[in-house]
C-alpha cells in the first residue's frame, strides 16, 4: 500500500527488485501453488503492506470468477514484467549469452560468436 520492498533473488542476492507503486504485488508465489518461496523480501523503507490469505481469495473467486480470471491476468503481467527485467540485468552483466523464447524456439543472440 505504501512504501518499498526489496526483493532479492538467488542465493547470493544476485538480482534485486524493488516494489513501489501503491497495489503493486509480491508474494504471489503461494497461489500458484509453489512450495518455496522465489525471493526474500526486506522492508527498504517505512512500509505498510495488506496481506491477503489465498483462501480468502478463493472465495472470492469461486463467487465472482470474472474477478479471479482478472486477478490472473494481472498477475501474469507482473511475473511477465519481473522476468523481463531479470533478463535484461543478466544480458547487462554479460551472465546470459543468448534468451532462449520457449513459446517459438527461437534463440536471440548477444551479439557473440
């Protein structure tokens, strides 16, 4: 709701996402049914945060499934958004030589033989 979370992903922290904007989500693990976690999280500033049980959400969505088919949806857009940004600071620290695109088989170079 307010304030700023690091997220950190890897062992050794090697890429950090920083959570913002007022609605934005993190967390979101847990109702695609994953049983770890992806990042840590760390409070980078006075924060102030609404926690929402999975099952709670799911009476929702049994109850008013265009909501949860929205739900969804925004919630692919925020994983879409974070792998995005995952792939270009690896490409920028050199870490990826190529990104394969599993949707058309293609490979997009770096620019390296």
């Amino acid at each position: 709701m307010d304030g700023r979370v690091r997220l950190a992903i890897g062992k050794e922290a090697e890429i950090t996402y920083m959570v913002a904007r007022p609605g934005e989500v993190f967390g979101w693990s847990s109702m695609v049914d994953r049983e770890a976690y992806t990042a840590n999280a760390q409070c980078a500033a006075p924060t102030t945060l609404l926690k929402v049980a999975k099952q709670e959400l799911n009476k929702i969505f049994e109850k008013d499934p265009r909501s949860g088919m929205m739900f969804f949806k925004r919630l692919a857009g925020t994983v879409v958004q974070r792998l995005i940004y995952n792939y270009e600071a690896f490409m920028a620290e050199g870490s990826l030589k190529a990104v394969s695109s599993y949707g058309t088989g293609q490979v997009t170079p770096t620019g390296e033989d």
